[in-house]
C-alpha cells in the first residue's frame, strides 16, 4: 500500500476510526484498517469512547461462528455485507461499517441481544477472504448461512430449518427463542 | 370507497414511496440499496427526478412500490404462519431477513 502522507487520506481514516470506535471495535482493527499510528489511535479512542481500550488478543477461532445462535447472527450479518459488497462499490472497512449498522438496527427492530461485535464481524469476513469460512445454502430453506467451507452443499440443512436438540434453552435475555 | 377517493390513496402512497426512496438514496446510496431493495440503475433514475417529474409519475392508477416478499416461505415466516419446527415470532422472523437479505445479491451474480 503507498504510504503517501495525504490530508485528505487522514481524516479519511480518522473518521473511519471515530465510526468503528463508536461501534466498538477493538484497537486492533482500527490498526489493522488505518494508517494512524498506534498512539494517535490510542489517543483517539480515549477521546472518543472516554475510556482505555481493552486490552488482549482478538478471537482467533471460527468456532464461534458455527454454533448454534452466533451463527444465526453470524449469517445475517454476512448476507447484509454480501448485498452491500455485491451492489455497491465500496472499501472493504466501509463495508463492514454500514452492514453492522444495519444489522445492529434489525437486532434493535426485533429486541434481539446483539450477539455479534463489530470486531468479530470484521474477523469473519476476513476469515471468509482467508476461505476459512463461507456461506452455504441450506437445501431446506435455501438461505445462506455461515459454514466451515467443506460442508456439503447438497445435505447441509440450517440451524432455523433443523435446530439443534439444545438450541434455545438458554436464560439469557435477549437470546433466541424456539417457541 | 369511490374510485376517485382509491385514486387519491394511491397517488399519495406513490408520492410518499418515490420520496422516501430519494431520501434514502441521497443519504447513503448503499445502505439505500439494501433497503429499498432496487438495482442500481432504478436508485440512479430515482434519484434524479424533479419534484415536477415525481408529481407526474405519482399519478397513476398503478401502485409504484412493489411487493418484495415474492416467496411463499419468507412470507410464512414473516407472518409464522405454517412453520412447524420454530414458531418463536422473533426467530423465524429473523429467519425471513436472512432469506431477504441473501435474495439480491444472488440474482446480482446471476446477471453478471
């Protein structure tokens, strides 16, 4: 990538920096998808969210996405940044940005706990880019949901067509719910 | 209910579709597509129109809006209607919108 020091380019990547942050990310993708250095950003997000970022690594797994409820918001979420990357020519970031938003907003629209981080939604599409994971259609429904990428397409069936025998007994407000 | 009165009604809802649709447009043209479920093309001829020009096209006997739910399941599960295994109103609707949400950019692929 040219690292030509442009004005423009700068606040570019601050105001992408200022949304994620808003949002929730994690320093590590703000790192990650600007050229801001780790000590602006650091700065920035005290400013902005009015605390010190956690600290730690990043989820690395992409079991999270696979189990029963994550997954469902897992594979909304993907399906909104399909539509958005599909229809729009958009930057990679900016499309994780607007498909968060939207997808926080149904979550808002249906009372639903939203489960998934901006972070972990930006660490899966990169996991999709890495071919890590991908969507597939369930041969009930015919959605598409997140699925390791050697799942076979002809007999996959989705977590809402064949939940599984535990799903939706959990207490927590805000979860899923079978019944 | 007269016929010039249903007139009115239709008139009204395609004026208040057409501005809605270049509000949304002008405000963010991604999330507009997403939204309104229109191809590029249609949110560029949108988004163009005068105030003149929509007036004229609102008035018409044809609803402008179409129905986007063309699926019998998505519309089973959006009203939980006939679903047997989840018929949690919150889960199947969530359901609906994954479905709605995969619909575009399939038949985007397709095209290309």
């Amino acid at each position: 990538m040219a690292t030509q020091k442009s004005i423009l380019n700068e606040s570019r990547d601050i105001e992408r920096a200022i949304s994620l942050i808003k949002l929730g990310a994690r320093l590590q993708v703000l790192e990650y998808e600007t050229s801001l250095s780790y000590e602006r950003l650091l700065r920035l997000y005290k400013e902005v969210a009015g605390k010190s970022p956690s600290k730690g690594q990043l989820p690395f797994s992409t079991d999270w996405f696979l189990t029963w409820q994550p997954n469902i918001h897992a594979s909304l979420f993907l399906n909104i940044h399909e539509y958005l990357s599909k229809t729009s020519e958009l930057e990679e970031i900016d499309t994780v940005i607007k498909a968060f938003r939207l997808y926080t907003e149904q979550m808002t629209a249906s009372a639903i706990e939203p489960l998934l981080s901006v972070t972990r939604a930006w660490r899966m599409v990169k996991f999709v880019d890495n071919g890590m994971l991908t969507l597939t259609k369930c041969s009930c429904c015919g959605g598409s949901f997140v699925t390791e990428p050697y799942e076979n397409a002809r007999q996959f069936v989705c977590g809402l067509c064949e939940p599984p025998a535990r799903a939706g007994k959990g207490s927590a407000a805000g979860g899923l719910r079978l019944h | 209910m007269d016929s010039e009165q249903l007139l009115a009604e239709i008139r009204e809802a395609n004026l208040t579709y057409l501005m809605l649709a270049q509000n949304l447009i002008r405000k963010d043209r991604a999330e507009a597509l997403f939204r309104l479920g229109v191809s590029e093309e249609a949110a560029d001829l949108l988004v163009m129109l005068s105030t003149a020009q929509l007036l004229k096209i609102a008035s018409s006997n044809m609803l402008l809006c179409r129905f986007r739910v063309d699926d019998d399941l998505v519309w089973n599960l959006l009203t939980s209607h006939n679903v047997k295994k989840v018929d949690n109103t919150t889960t199947t609707q969530l359901h609906a919108s994954i479905l709605m949400a995969g619909k575009y950019a399939e038949s985007m692929t397709a095209a290309h």
